[in-house]
C-alpha cells in the first residue's frame, strides 16, 4: 500500500460525511417542508441538463421526458406556482427542449430573459449586448485551432461562448485544454473576457459580475418587491455554475437550494437530491401538495 494512502482515503470519507450532514436530504426532508410551505406561493428556479435531463455526450441529445414535462406542465397550471427555467443554454434551445409556453426562461447563465413580467420576446441585457463581437471573435480563433479535434463542440451563444469536451478522450483532454488556453488568454489576461469551468465545458464570458444567481435573485426579489406575497423558493441545479445561485441565497430562509448529484465533494447548497429521478418525484410531490391533493 502506498505510504499516506490510508489516511487521505479516510479523511475524504469523512470530509463527505461531514458535507452529507450538513446538506440534508430533500428526499428525506419532504414532510418538514410541507409544514413550512403550506400557505405560501412557490418559486421554482430548476436548472436544465444534469437536473431536470440527464447529462449526455452530445449537448444536442438532450430530452426532456414527457413524464417530467407532464409534471412541470401540471404545476405551472397552479396559481400558487411558478417556474423559471435557468440555464447556460440559449434560450431559444431551452424552448426547443422544454417545449412549455408561459415559463420563465433565463438563458445564458444570466444574460438572457424571457417570460418574467409578461416579456414575450427574447431580452439581452442591454448593457452586455456590445460583448458579441468580441465572442464573434474568439469564437472564430476557437473553431480555427479546435477543429481537429473531433468530439470538441464551440457553441456560440451570442454573448457567452461553450467548448464542450465531453465526446473527447481523456487522452486529447490536456492537449485540448492547452490550445483553449492559448486562444482565450490574451483576452482573459486583459480583462475582456471571464473563464468558467463546468461539466466538461469551458465557458467564455463577459468580464462582469453577473450570473445565474444575480439574476435570479433579481427575480425574485422583483416577485416580493411587486406582489408583496408570502412566498418561498427551490433553486436546483447540478453544476459549478449553479452554485452561483447557492451562494446568492445562503441563509436565506425563504429559499431552499437543492444540489443535484450522488458526488458532492462541496457545495454551498443547503439540501440535496441523488439525481434526476428524484428531481422528478420531488416535482410530483410538490403538485399533489399545492394542488390540495396531498394534506400535511
């Protein structure tokens, strides 16, 4: 046995131990929750592939189960309910994906809005919009140096860029990364441009301090702000971008952050959920419950 070996072993055991009991389980929390929303309107912010889809090789792959969209269906019908769907993808995909009128869709990590406030057009921030040249730009040098290698995809999403790398070996992973790298540093070193890592996909961003969790903080606080409601809300989301909204909301009691995943070395979320079945059940529950089919 490797000298140490033991020990490191041990102490990530324990580490995750310790990160389990303080992330409780959703699942195993329901009958708490119900007690504590019962009477007030319910916020869902849910994230898209990883949590309401499971992950694929290809981006283009994605499906939402009809199950699942039954479900979002059923609770967006609901007077004491509401959806936003909060996503990296461009919202126009998110709509192809979803295929569910009458949603909040946040695209873009942030960057684009639709639905909230009754908008029925796509909305870039305007203070970003002057950005999509310069993505025009590196988006151009990315799929120059990236196109040999087979498997890489540079998604152009107008105001933020995607390298996905989920298709390639492990093999070409430090080769791809070094040309990455190549490309986008002139930029980032300057400032013109922020570099974000999730699930096997490098993002390129505008060098702002804006994000899923600004926005849908923004949101939300619009929601209270207006309505003057007694309301609570759910962010879900499996990513090193999601935590972003986890971290916007920490202590706060009005909201309830969920991390999506069975591996959970960190996260700044307060529960979690094992995987995307269990995102599902949880949205089943919810609709029996709020749609008074379900008592406390």
């Amino acid at each position: 046995m490797i000298p140490g070996f033991r020990i490191v072993c041990l102490i990530s055991k324990e580490l995750k131990t310790k990160i389990l009991e303080i992330m409780k389980s959703l699942k195993k929390e329901w009958n708490n929750f119900k007690r504590k929303i019962k009477s007030k309107e319910i916020y869902l912010f849910l994230d898209l592939d990883g949590t309401l889809c499971p992950l694929r090789r290809r981006i283009d792959n994605v499906v939402l189960s009809a199950d699942k969209r039954m479900v979002l269906e059923k609770l967006n019908s609901l007077d004491n309910v509401s959806i936003a769907i909060v996503s990296g993808r461009k919202i126009s995909d998110l709509q192809k994906i979803v295929g569910i009128k009458n949603l909040v869709y946040v695209g873009n990590h942030g960057f684009e809005l639709q639905g909230f406030g009754g908008q029925k057009t796509v909305t870039f921030l305007k203070k970003f919009k002057r950005y999509e040249k310069l993505m025009n730009k590196i988006k151009t040098n990315l799929e120059k140096t990236l196109e040999k290698y087979n498997g890489v995809v540079v998604e152009d999403k107008g105001i933020t860029l995607g390298v996905h790398y989920r298709q390639i070996t492990q093999k070409m992973l430090k080769e791809v990364k070094c040309v990455f790298e190549n490309v986008v540093a002139p930029y980032r070193n300057n400032g013109k441009v922020l570099i974000r890592s999730g699930k096997k996909v490098w993002e390129v961003r505008p060098p702002v301090n804006w994000n899923k969790g600004r926005m849908v903080s923004w949101i939300f606080a619009q929601v209270l702000k207006k309505r003057r409601i007694n309301a609570a809300a759910f962010c879900m989301g499996d990513d090193k971008t999601d935590e972003d909204m986890f971290k916007e909301f920490k202590g706060n009691r009005k909201v309830c952050t969920i991390k999506i995943g069975k591996k959970i070395d960190h996260s700044n979320a307060g529960y979690y959920l094992e995987n995307t079945t269990e995102v599902a059940d949880f949205l089943k529950k919810l609709y029996r419950f709020k749609s008074r089919k379900e008592s406390v």
